[in-house]
C-alpha cells in the first residue's frame, strides 16, 4: 500500500517515468537511482520503455500507402495467363471450395474467369510481373518486396480496413501509428509522432473515418494527426489575427497552472495528456507551416513527383508532404488513397487510380534513396483485401467488374531493412496460396520488428486484458527481412 500511495502521489509509473526521460544511458541510469526498484520483475506494458526499442532497428519511420478499396492485384502484379486461356468459363469449384462470398455475388450462378486486359512483363533482377498501368513502379522494381501472399478473414471493406489498421475488425482498439508512438515516442518534439494524409482518386472510392488512426485506450497522446488540404493543413492550429503568439503563449501558461491544479487533485493522467497536446500545438504553429510549404522544393523534384504534387490534397502532393514529414521526423506517416473499388468498369477505373498514384509512389522510393533515407524509412504500398478471378456482373471481352477476395492478394514494401525480391505464390488460378502465406497479424508482427519492437512485447493493460496489435497471434516473417 505505502509503495502505491507513493507512486500515486509522484503520478508516475515506471512506463511513464521512462517515456517523459530523454534518450540514452543516462536516462535509465538517472532513472534507476530515483526508483530503486525501477528495472525489477513487472508486467509487461510497464516494461514498455518509450523510446527505446527491444532490439536494434532496421527502420526509424514508416510512410504507410494506404490503397482503399482494394487495389486488383491480378490486372497489377499477380500475371495469370492461366485466366486468359479459360476467359469466360465457370471458375471450378474445386478452386472455390465453398469460399464464404459477399452480397454482391453470393446470388450469381456462375463464376466466369476474368482475365487482365492489360499486357504484363517481368523487370528487375527477380523477375517480377508488372501490368503496363504501372511505368514507374516497375523501374525501381529491385528496390521492392512484392509480397503475392497476404490474406485477410474480413471480406467486407469496413472490417478489412478496420483489422489492417488496428488488428481487430471491431472499433476502439489502438491503429498501428498510435501502437508506434506508444512504443517508441516522436524524434522531432515540435511534430506528432503520427500524421495522417488523405487524398481521393478517380475510381469508385470507400469512405475513411478517425477510428482507423485513434488512439483506442492509449492515452490520447498518441491519437494521429490529420492534415487537411485546405488553406489551414491542421485546423484550429493557426491564431486568429487578433491574437499575437505572445498572447498565446500567455494563455497557455495561464490554462495549464489551472490544469495543473487540477491534475494535483485528481491525479487524471488525461489532464497532463492535454498539457501535452496544447503545447505541441504551440510548437507545431512554427513546424507544420514550414514543412507543407512546397514553393521551395526545386524544379526536378516537381518533375520526379509530376505537376500535381503542388495541388493540396493530392496524392502526389501527399507523397511529397509524406517525405517531408517522415525527413523531419514523424515516426508513423498513414496516406490512405481512396478510389479502388472496381466492382464495375474495372479496367475503366484503374487506369485513372494508376495515373493518380504510379509517379508519385515510384517517386517518393527514389527521392528518399537519393536523400539517403530509404535505408531507414520503411514505405508499404496496398490495399485492405485483394480482387476476385471471376467477374462481378456481366463479362465482357474489355470490361468486367471484380468482387472481393480476402485468400490472397498483393501488397509491396521498400526500404527499412526488408529484402528486395518476390515473396510467395499463388496458384495458376490466382486464387489460393500455394507457398509462403503471410497473414496480417504476421504482417503486423514483422513490420514491428524492423522498428526494433517485439510484437508480443509491445502490450497495454486495459479492462484487465494486456492488448496487442497482433492480437494473441503473429508471427515475424523472416523472410521478409534482408
């Protein structure tokens, strides 16, 4: 009892003692001299050190793609002449095996197999398969991991993004950028840990919503930040014109003496979580406008980017603030790029989607390489579940539509340590995995890795369960990793 009522009244755990110490050794030194009993047995989220990474890291920062909607890995990446030889005919049953299907084709009689209209060829060292829409993508095709193999048990959009957020289909549970900023803090302290990008092209397009980048029961900290491509790129961050910063820094000051009281009374972590959150917003009324100033980028990162990296809210522009934040510092960078549900008119849509996003996917790979950052930034490109062999409605020889199909889809990485090449197979069908399944707690699990960061480690107490990302499964795919 005396020793709660003593860490009661210093408001502070060891988590959090460690979390609000600078890095290196002298930290945990100071730290063991306050609190004797400091790096003694504990539960395991006290053991979570903010800041220090379990390991050694392979990547300092992440720029997360976010393609929603489910981009068609079989007109992308995944070449099937297989589907183009049996063009129109009824997918075998034994190839379906009674695949759990959604409302839209769950009442279809037949099945008939799509194949891409779009020519394929192979680039790069390992030889990996690239659809025409995809010039610039397949020029730094060495520089990629094309993983042919993730799946997913969601099947609608809602879930499938939900679960490759936050490791759950259901809401209210920590996004992967918040679980990052938990574990390892922010390296630049006028800029949030976690920023989140949104940007819509010309296809078919699923909505996106807070929950996908909440702080769930972490503290409120960690939540991520959105940037809008209005005048303001982080509203209410701006002064109104009659207050000077002066003025604002005395408000401030005058608002957290009160909210200090107030912690002093009822010892509410939330309340210094606030303190946090107004004077990052301070500092940030310098940072952020600097950063999402792109009048001083020079004419050939223009060029590298395309034209449309100057127009706010674009996915070019994105990618271009992507770099930027991620090269001052923001641990977690979530772009999500809206437009690819092809239900429809498929071959329609992903031109237009592909014309949005090649250029500037391709670019930001070599503007970090060039910058000597890519070593250290992992970049991951994909969607929430992948497009189904067969065709959704009416079959033609130039258009068709695709259903969902969580049993095997593509999605690449580049950069922060993971190994260049082609991970996984599937079958002539495109339809199941014959070799190297990657599951998207597993997904979750190595990408936790290369930040130095133990899955199974990283957990939060909350209503007297220890919580992951993971969840209770997961495993690092070693074979991802160079």
């Amino acid at each position: 009892m005396e020793k709660e009522f003593l860490e009661h009244q210093l408001n502070i755990n060891r988590r959090k003692f460690l979390s609000r110490l600078s890095l290196g050794v002298g930290s945990v030194a100071l730290g063991s001299l306050l609190i004797p009993d400091l790096f003694s047995s504990f539960r395991d989220e006290e053991a979570m050190m903010t800041g220090l990474p379990h390991f050694a890291p392979k990547a300092k920062r992440i720029i997360y793609l976010f393609q929603n909607g489910a981009p068609s890995q079989l007109d992308l990446f995944d070449y099937k002449p297989k589907l183009q030889e049996m063009f129109g005919q009824d997918l075998p049953a034994s190839i379906r095996m009674g695949q759990r299907l959604t409302g839209m084709t769950a009442d279809q009689k037949k099945f008939p197999l799509a194949g891409s209209v779009f020519n394929f060829k192979q680039y790069g060292r390992a030889g990996a398969w690239f659809s025409e829409l995809l010039p610039h993508t397949s020029s730094i095709a060495d520089d990629l991991c094309i993983i042919h193999t993730l799946y997913t048990e969601a099947i609608n959009h809602d879930p499938a993004l939900t679960f490759f957020q936050t490791g759950a289909q259901v809401g209210n549970r920590p996004s992967m950028g918040a679980w990052l900023s938990y574990g390892l803090g922010s390296e630049n302290k006028n800029l949030p840990a976690f920023c989140v990008l949104l940007s819509k092209g010309k296809g078919n397009g699923q909505g996106v919503y807070s929950k996908l980048w909440t702080n769930g029961f972490l503290d409120s900290v960690h939540q991520g930040v959105q940037f809008s491509s209005s005048e303001n790129p982080v509203l209410y961050l701006n002064n109104p014109e009659s207050i000077s910063k002066d003025d604002r820094r005395k408000m401030l000051d005058n608002i957290n003496a009160l909210n200090d009281e107030a912690y002093k009374e009822f010892g509410d972590p939330e309340i210094k979580t606030k303190i946090q959150q107004y004077e990052m917003a301070f500092r940030m009324q310098t940072a952020v406008p600097e950063i999402t100033d792109m009048s001083k980028e020079p004419e050939s990162i223009v060029k590298l980017y395309g034209p449309e990296c100057l127009i706010p809210g674009t996915y070019a522009a994105n990618c271009l603030l992507a770099r930027k934040l991620s090269e001052n510092g923001v641990r977690f960078v979530q772009l999500y790029h809206q437009g690819w549900d092809g239900h429809n008119n498929l071959p329609g849509e992903i031109r237009g989607q592909c014309k949005d996003v090649d250029q500037a996917s391709a670019a930001l790979i070599t503007d970090l390489k060039q910058r000597g950052l890519l070593d250290e930034t992992l970049v991951i490109w994909g969607g929430e579940f992948g497009r189904t062999n067969y065709c959704q409605g009416t079959l033609t020889k130039d258009n068709y539509g695709r259903d969902h199909h969580p049993r095997c889809f593509t999605v690449w990485m580049a950069g922060g340590g993971v190994k260049p090449g082609v991970y996984g197979e599937t079958d002539e069908f495109g339809y199941n995995i014959t070799k190297d399944p990657v599951h998207v707690h597993d997904f979750h699990a190595t990408i936790l890795n290369l930040m130095g960061l133990d899955h199974e480690k990283l957990t939060f107490k909350h209503l007297g369960r220890r919580y992951r990302l993971t969840d209770v499964s997961g495993e690092v795919v070693k074979g991802l990793i160079a």
